[in-house]
C-alpha cells in the first residue's frame, strides 16, 4: 500500500481532498474579490449592482 491511500493524521483527509478544498477555498475568495471591486465599480458609475453580487461580497475573505 502506498502512503498515498493512507489518510492524513489531522482530520482524515487524502491529500487529494485537501488540495481540493484549498483550491475551492481559494476561487472562492477570488469571487469575493471581484464582487467587492464590482460593488466599487458599479457605486462609481451610478449603476445598480445584482444582489447575488452583493451578498457574494459580504462574505469573509
């Protein structure tokens, strides 16, 4: 058996599933980013901006 098939000791995860929830984790702080500035854009040029738009910004990074 390879280590690779053996779980991690912190919290059972492969790390296969790690990396995966760290790229997950990490796209979603992207979309929070460009929520925030499209919120900024859209104050800026008068615009109305979606409100799926500014519920994705009021969450944390």
């Amino acid at each position: 058996m390879s280590t690779a098939a053996l779980p991690l000791a912190h919290g059972g995860k492969s790390a296969a599933r790690a990396e995966k929830d760290t790229r997950d984790r990490d796209r979603e702080r992207v979309q929070i980013r460009a929520a925030r500035l499209r919120l900024t854009t859209d104050r800026k040029l008068g615009k109305t901006t979606p409100d799926w738009v500014v519920e994705l910004a009021r969450k944390p990074l």
